[in-house]
C-alpha cells in the first residue's frame, strides 16, 4: 500500500491534495483518521491511501504506525524560501544534525531514490506541457519526520501566491500519481550527492538526464555535522544499493574536504567528483 498525505495547516498541500481528489479515481472510506475522511484508490497496481493530518507534516513522526504494509510514503506539502521563486521540489525528510523541525536528532527516512527520480522528471514534464515558470529541483535532505518507511516530499512553493495556484497543484498531485504508478522495489542502483547549494542544480540536472539516481543529498552548510555514522545512514537508509557518492568538489569548503574523503574511506564507499 502507497500511502500519501498532506497537513490542513498547509494551504499549498490541501491544494494539491484537492487536485489528487479532482483528477484521480479516489472514493472516500467508511474510516477516517484524525477526524478526516480517508480516501482509497487503485493507481496502477497499487492501492493509495489519501489522508488528511492535522498537523504540520514534519511533526508526523508516528504516522506509518496507523497503517500496515507502507511501501512508499509520499507528502503533499508547501515549500517555503525567502526569496520566492516558483519552484518544484523534491526530497527526502531527515535530520543531518539536530532535529530542530521535527523527526530524530541525526536520523534519516529511508529514502526511496528511484522514485524521487520520478518526482523529479514528472515535475518537469507537467510543467513544461502547462507552460508553467516553475524552477524544478532536488532538495536536500532535511527536516522531520525521521521514518523507517521510504519516504519523500513533493512541494510545491515557494509562497502564498504559488501555494494557490490550481495549474501548479495539478502538476505536483500528477506527478506525485505518475510516482505510484510507477513504483517498485527493484534492484536499482543510488548514489548519494555531497557538497553544493541546498538547490544542487548539477545533481537535478544528473537526474534528469537519468545519469544517476540521487538518494540522501548533504549541502555544504551541513557537512560540520557529517562523520561516517551518517554516511552511514546515507547507504544503509537508501531503498535501492547505493554503489558510490557524487561530490560536487567546488561546493565543498577546502577545511571540510579531507575529513569527507576520510569519512567515505572508513565506510568503503567509492566517489566521484564533479
């Protein structure tokens, strides 16, 4: 079972959540779940939950335990930045260093890499066949929950103006569909990305042109909290068989490089640079 789900806190995610409703074949259950009807469907071969939380998402750290057999966890939510932009995203919920929004201290989900591949491409495909001025992108692992469930964000931001936009909402609730359909445990092969922008446009655009499948991401504002245990993590809490790191050298501080490469040496985890 695909379980998605989205925070009435969040004004962008009941858009999209509206549009799953209005463009899939959802019916809603004789069950509710935190006083909200839930909704079922059958989207390719599997069966989709659809729930409504009352809190914030990244508070929802006790959710996969109301519900059995979660192969996937998609959220449908609002992404926020000071500057704006109109932006597509992506990424997996985790916490590098403390857990100050949500999740476990230095906890990562299980990232499912080859559908957030999916997310990533279908973004821009929707968007493209709307016309919309989005920018589409991976972000990096970041926030709560800290879940033993794959489990990815689907966003769409970066303010009000875009968290009300119905073309945009559509394009997110599409492609977080086309990702169910999609889905399967196959013996796909990862990498994790290290180094770079929360925004690393080198990793989306390697993604979208199906060079590599990015699992966990670490910015170089995160690299101080990195040591081998999470890199660790990083391979351990991938879906599919994580086979090396790519490393964006350039986003990388000069002080910070040796102790990554040693880090990587102490898991055996190979490296490329870009």
């Amino acid at each position: 079972m695909i379980l998605a789900a989205y925070s009435s806190k969040d004004l962008a995610g009941t858009n999209i959540g509206k549009q799953v409703l209005n463009s899939f074949p959802f019916s809603k259950t004789a069950s509710s779940f935190q006083d909200s009807p839930v909704f079922s469907a059958h989207i390719g071969r599997h069966q989709v939950i659809l729930v409504t939380l009352k809190d914030e998402t990244v508070y929802a750290q006790d959710l996969p335990e109301h519900f059995t057999d979660v192969e996937l966890l998609i959220f449908l939510s609002r992404h926020s930045s000071q500057s704006g932009k109109p932006t597509l995203s992506v990424h997996t919920p985790g916490n590098l260093g403390n857990a100050e929004l949500g999740g476990l201290p230095r906890k990562l989900s299980i990232c499912p890499a080859e559908a957030m591949r999916d997310a990533l491409k279908a973004l821009m495909q929707f968007k493209e066949d709307a016309q919309l001025a989005y920018e589409v992108s991976y972000e990096c692992t970041h926030h709560g929950p800290s879940l033993n469930v794959p489990t990815m964000f689907v966003e769409l931001g970066s303010s009000p103006q875009q968290w009300n936009d119905a073309k945009a909402a559509e394009v997110v609730a599409k492609a977080a569909m086309k990702v169910v359909a999609n889905f399967k445990r196959a013996e796909q092969k990862a990498v994790i990305g290290i180094g770079g922008t929360h925004y690393n446009s080198k990793f989306t655009q390697l993604a979208l042109n199906d060079e590599a499948a990015f699992g966990h991401m670490i910015p170089k504002y995160a690299l101080p909290y990195i040591d081998a245990e999470i890199l660790k993590q990083c391979v351990e809490r991938t879906l599919e068989n994580v086979y090396h790191a790519i490393l964006d050298w350039k986003g990388i501080r000069g002080n910070d490089k040796p102790r990554i490469i040693e880090a990587l040496a102490e898991i055996n985890l190979s490296y490329v640079k870009i």
